[in-house]
C-alpha cells in the first residue's frame, strides 16, 4: 500500500516558512508561471535542482502557436484533435489554439528571441501539423533560449524567492485542500512551506523507462506526489515515444528533433529503404505514435537495434544553420548530419496523462494547481501533437494565474502528525532498483503491450512495494519511491484499457474501440488504496 506521506512527521514541530505561492519545478511552466504570479504575490520557487535543470531546456522543436497570416486556430485546433485519437477535452484545446499567440506575446516580453527570417518569425513545420506554425530559436535550442530569458528575469524578480536544490516531500493536505509542501533542504532539514496557492510544475516522468530524451530529474515526482494527496491521476497510460533519439554505442538518447523531418529528412531501415509508406500517408510527418511503432516493426524485421535518419540532401551550410545543437552533438560521437544517415530510435519522452485540471489549471484538491507536462489539462488526449506542450504551459499558466487572484486566504495551519513507524532496514542501492523498473517499464509498458506482459510487469514492480515501509532520507529515495508510484499507475490504466489509441498501444488488442473506451482512466487515492473511474471525454 502506497502511504499518505513518504516519511514520519510532526507538521508543528517543523520551521515554517510562509509565502503566497509556491511554485514546484522551475522549466517552462515554473518559470513563466512565477514570473505572472509574482505580478500581485510573493512567490517561493522549489526547485531539486537549479533553475537550468529541466525537460524544457532540452526541447529543441519549437513551440506551437497560430502566427502565420495562411494558418488559423480552426486549423491548429484540428490538427491537435485528430492526433489526440479522440480523447482530448475540445475546450481544453479551443483555449489552447485561442490564447497561445498571446502566450507567445509575452514570451517575447519576457526576453526569448525566437529565429527571424525575412523580417517576420521563421516557422518550421513537424509531424501531424497541417501548416508551418512551430517557432524556434538558435535554430533548434529553442527550450534553451526560453530557459535563458525566463531564468534571468526570474533571478532579478524581488518578489520570487529561489530555493535551488530541495526537495519537496509531500505536499499538506486535509478535506481536500492544499496548505504547501513538505520540503526537505539540502542539508536534510524538513521544513513546511505554507502557501495560499500550490502550483505544481514538476514536468514529466521519462526516467520511468531505460531509455529516454528526458533529463535524469524526470522522476514523476509531481504525479505521485498529487496522487498521495488526493489529487485526480488521469490517462497516465498514454506515454509518448519519441521516434527520433540518437541510438550509437556510449551516446545518451540524445533528442534528433521532429524538426529535422519537418526540414524533409527521411527514415530508412536497416536496408536502406525509405520505409514510412507503407505506414501512413503523412510519411515521416505522420504522428509520433504511428513513426514510433512503424520504427519499432522495422526494427524487429530487420534484427536491427535502430532504423536511420537520412538528411543528407541538404547543404552543409543548411544544416549547421538550421540544427547547430544537433549538428555539433552528433559530431562529438563521428556523426555527421550533413552527410551521414544518423542511427536512431524510439525513446519515451513525454507523459501525456498527469494530474487532472480544470480549464484554470486547479486539480480536484482545493489550492493545488498543476501546469506543463505534469498536468492533464485534456489538451493532449491520447497522443501530443508536437511542439503543443510549451505552448500549454504558458496558455494555462497565465490562466493559473488568473484564479489565484480570487483564493480567499488560508485561515488556519492543519495538525498533522505522521507517525507509521518506519523500518530502518537497510535499502538495496536505489540506483540497482532504478535500473529494475526502468527495464521492466520498457519491456512491459512499452510501445507495445499486452495483457500477460502488463501482469507480469505489474508483478514485478509490486515487489518493490516494501520501499515505502523503509525511513527514506535521500533524494534518490524519494525518486525511486515517486518513480515507482507513478510506475504502478502507468500499468495499472494499460492493463484497464483494452484497446489500441494513440500511445497506447495493446498488440490483444490491435484496434481503438471508441464504444468502450472514448473514455478517460482516472485514479485517486481514498483511504490507503488507488480507486479507478471510467470517466466520459
Ligand atoms: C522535437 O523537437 O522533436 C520535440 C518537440 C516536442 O516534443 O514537441
């Protein structure tokens, strides 16, 4: 049984440090979402590691909005649609198509240079999209340059207190409603932030599995700790495989962004043969879900560990203009872009389930928001269209923003007195556990599934399940415990759902079954034990 908090505590013996917001997770969500906030309030940043460490720095694609004269939110709006497979919430996505010029706007404001071409903004184009609206900037280190402006601004912003390098534990609840978070500092103290407004933007979970675009701090913290708070887990089965990473002998799952097929490269096995039409019309701009398993099918006909990118038709010239961060990357490991067909393949790279929000970004429990890849706000549905998800978070970051305006003040501090007596047994090394779950992950809760492996991978992690009886104390305890939290849900919602749809993928059962499961999985967590709902879309 997965506890309500992760240690043993006496919430009155703790310091308290008081603050009008806390903002958990300092990429994109984090930091635009302080930057607004701290407008009208004071704002205490928590990040785990420092303001440079986060899923946004490495986005390289761009950021998706309707700037073009030739584009419009009706068109962005069914692109989005149509590569959800059916499951996103259409209001969700109508704020999406409708505020993210505007979020745009004050990115712009706040700092980030997007690439120019010609006077105007130089819009790329990648998979499932109907027209050129991705922006980007240094060509493809566009998360980068967001984290730049925004971190800075942050810096010199008197109203925002950074605390780099902490850790929150667990966040206060009582009656469904959030006092702040349980924080440990780096030299161990735990301390409790008491906050008017809680606003989780913890990013996403990639290092649930072996190999990942995701940066090592990608442990689904936020989801796990939303879910041991009472918060609403929804569609946690639908993980994006990103079907580009880089796939050579002592390289990291280096991102080969969707970008550089938008720029018209192509995909070949192993044989050299160009293979995407035999898939889908949209050839290698198909979505992510349709390349990442035709991928996978080549690979397994061919006996191959990878299948080729070939962007060989470009100049030099182009290519070191347009990609200079992968350019140089592939470079380091002999790889030329230029003139060389780049090793490749599929790697888990974005959670498109989270903790459920309403079009404000407010999660089921009272105060606590959550923005960015840690939330389900119903704009991904069953599959994220690409470059969608910085364009949310700073569409339902401002919109967070917005309500917190209204939150009458906390009138009183809970008593909480966590006492269950744990184990001080020693803990295999976290980092051998790690390891165990990731592969278990891949090898179950992949790209494909099926009934026996998902029981068996089920199997598998409930074995660690002896963790959250042990008196935890180290951050990578921590992560291995939320790690494992979130690891249970993904497989839990992929053995429920029986069907075929958008990252979702049952080898039993090939086909998307909208009778049945035009539906959302929901968990919460009611008295010690993980409740599921079927939910409408
Ligand atoms: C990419 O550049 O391919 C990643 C962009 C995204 O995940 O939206």
């Amino acid at each position: 049984m997965i506890p309500r908090y992760l240690v043993d505590f006496d919430l009155q013996s703790l310091p308290h440090v008081h603050t009008d917001v806390i903002v958990i997770g300092a990429g994109i969500a984090g930091l635009f979402t302080a930057l607004k906030a701290a407008e009208q309030h004071k704002v205490m940043m928590v990040t785990k590691k420092s303001l440079l460490d986060s899923n946004t720095r490495y986005a390289q694609g761009g950021i998706a909005a309707v700037i073009s004269d030739e584009d419009s939110p009706d068109y962005h709006r069914q692109d989005t649609l149509i590569a959800g497979a059916g499951l996103c919430s259409s209001a969700a996505v109508d704020v999406l198509v409708h505020e993210g010029p505007d979020g745009v706007q004050d990115l712009i404001r706040m700092g980030t240079e997007f690439d120019m071409e010609d006077g105007h903004y130089a819009l790329t184009k990648e998979g499932a999209h109907s027209q050129r609206r991705i922006l980007h900037a240094q060509g493809d280190a566009t998360g980068a340059e967001i984290v730049r402006a925004l971190s800075e601004r942050t810096k010199q912003n008197e109203q925002i207190e950074i605390w780099d390098d902490h850790f929150v534990i667990d966040l206060i609840t009582e009656n469904g409603e959030c006092f702040g978070a349980l924080v440990q500092k780096p030299d161990g103290q735990k301390v409790f932030v008491r906050a008017n407004a809680t606003i989780l933007c913890s990013g996403g979970a990639g290092q649930l599995y072996r190999y990942t675009t995701n940066p090592e701090i990608a442990t689904a913290d936020g989801i796990s700790i939303a879910y041991r708070a009472g918060a609403n887990i929804r569609d946690v089965e639908f993980v994006q495989f990103h079907p580009t990473s880089l796939c050579y002998p002592g390289a990291p799952r280096f991102l080969i962004s969707e970008a550089v097929r938008g720029e018209g490269a192509v995909l070949r096995n192993m044989n050299g043969e160009r293979f995407m039409e035999k898939y889908h019309p949209q050839l290698e701009l198909a979505p992510r879900d349709v390349v990442a398993r035709a991928i996978l099918n080549e690979m397994e006909q061919t006996k191959s560990t990878f299948v080729y990118i070939d962007f060989t038709h470009e100049s030099e010239e182009t290519v070191k203009h347009r990609f200079p961060t992968i350019y140089e990357y592939c470079l380091n490991y002999g790889l030329d872009l230029s003139s060389d067909w780049i090793p490749v393949a599929p790697a888990a790279h974005y959670m498109m389930g989270g903790v459920e929000t309403d079009l404000y970004g407010e999660t089921s429990v009272k105060r606590l928001f959550a923005c960015g890849e840690v939330s389900s706000t119903g704009v991904h549905g069953a599959n994220r269209l690409a470059s969608n998800s910085l364009s949310e978070a700073i569409v339902f970051g401002r919109r967070i923003v917005q309500r917190i305006e209204g939150l009458p003040p906390l009138e009183r501090t809970p008593v909480i007195r966590e006492v269950l007596g744990r184990n001080d047994n020693a803990i295999q090394p976290v980092v051998e556990k790690r390891l165990k779950l990731q592969k278990v992950m891949l090898r179950y809760v992949g790209l494909k599934r099926n009934a026996q492996g998902l029981e068996k991978g089920c199997e598998e992690l409930k074995r660690h399940i002896t963790i959250y009886d042990s008196h935890l104390s180290k951050r990578e305890e921590y992560e291995f415990a939320n790690l494992l939290n979130c690891a249970l849900l993904t497989t839990q919602a992929a053995l429920a759902r029986q069907e075929s749809r958008g990252g979702h993928y049952r080898e039993d059962f090939p086909e998307k079954d909208d009778m049945q499961w035009q539906k959302h999985i929901i968990f919460n967590r009611v008295n010690g034990t993980t409740e599921g709902r079927i939910d409408d879309v």
